[in-house]
C-alpha cells in the first residue's frame, strides 16, 4: 500500500490559513457560489488528499463515506470489476463517489488514480448538508449527474449500433 498524504489544500511554507483554503475552494466551479463562510466551513471539514499513479481511491462494492473533489490530476473510472481499461477519465474540478451517498449505496465503480493526483475529500455528511442547505449547489450536480447519464446513454447506443453491425455481417 501506498503513502496517502493528508493535510490542507493550500501548499507552500509557513501556515495555511481557512480563509486561504475557502479561496482554493472557491475557484472549484462547484463551490463557486458559496458564500465564504460556508467555503470556511468547508475547508474546515474536509481534508486535501495525494494519491499516486494507479492507487485506488475506492473500489466498486465499497461503502460511500465520502465524496471527492479532484483539485489537481485525473483519475480513472473502471465501472466493470474485470475491466483492464477505463471506462472513462475525469479530471480537475470534477466531483466523484457522489452517486453513492445520494442512493445510500456501495460504490458503483472503482476509481484510480492516473498519475499523481491531488482530491478534497468530502464525508457524506458534509456533502448531503451542503447540498440539503444550498440550492444552487443541489443544481449543479443534478446536471452533473444527468449529464453523465446522457453520455451514458450515448455509449450505449453507440455499443448497440457496432454490435448489430457485427451481428449482420
């Protein structure tokens, strides 16, 4: 196993404060409308994470605790526990591990990361909060979510369509 570093989102020498952590998180599009004491509020829960190349962040059948936020880097979507390649690759800014703790579910795929990649790890409870008390945010990740399930859609239409090419050959 591999050496996770924990700690603040802010890097340099001397102490980082929350008011400089909140402007880190402002700029995330998806926090971008929080007020800044609950960006302050924010930091203050959560916790900046480091995973290298190829270390799971969690693995499909796992409990949803937490969300994640990925600040710096991408990481790699395996939704099929066989699967050798990527189903797809999501990168900075973008909010994983959300759709278990919106259906109170284990996870529905394991989450790699591709080289080095730096997340804000969020708890299901801090995460259900900011959603139940922010409207705007509760938005944006219902088009989140929809629009990764339009791209869903359309990767397989698109298998259905190569496999009946196969078929009628």
């Amino acid at each position: 196993m591999s050496t996770l570093n924990y700690g603040r989102l802010s890097s340099g020498r001397g102490i980082v404060t929350l008011t400089a952590e909140a402007r880190v998180l402002g700029n995330i599009p998806l926090f971008a409308k929080l007020p800044p004491a609950k960006l302050k509020l924010l930091a203050f829960t959560s916790e900046a994470v480091t995973f290298i190349d190829g270390e799971e962040l969690f693995h499909a059948g796992d409990q949803s605790n937490c969300a994640y936020v990925v600040i710096d880097g991408e990481v790699e979507v395996f939704t099929h526990a066989d699967a050798d390649q990527a189903s797809f690759v999501l990168g900075k800014n973008e909010l994983i591990g959300e759709m278990g703790i919106l259906n109170n579910a284990p996870r529905s795929a394991t989450i790699r990361a591709k080289g080095k990649v730096r997340v804000l790890r969020v708890t299901s409870e801090t995460l259900l909060k900011l959603l139940s008390e922010n409207a705007e945010i509760a938005l944006d990740v219902m088009r989140l979510l929809s629009d990764r399930l339009a791209n869903t859609l359309h990767k397989y239409e698109e298998s259905q369509a190569k496999l009946k090419q196969y078929e009628d050959r």
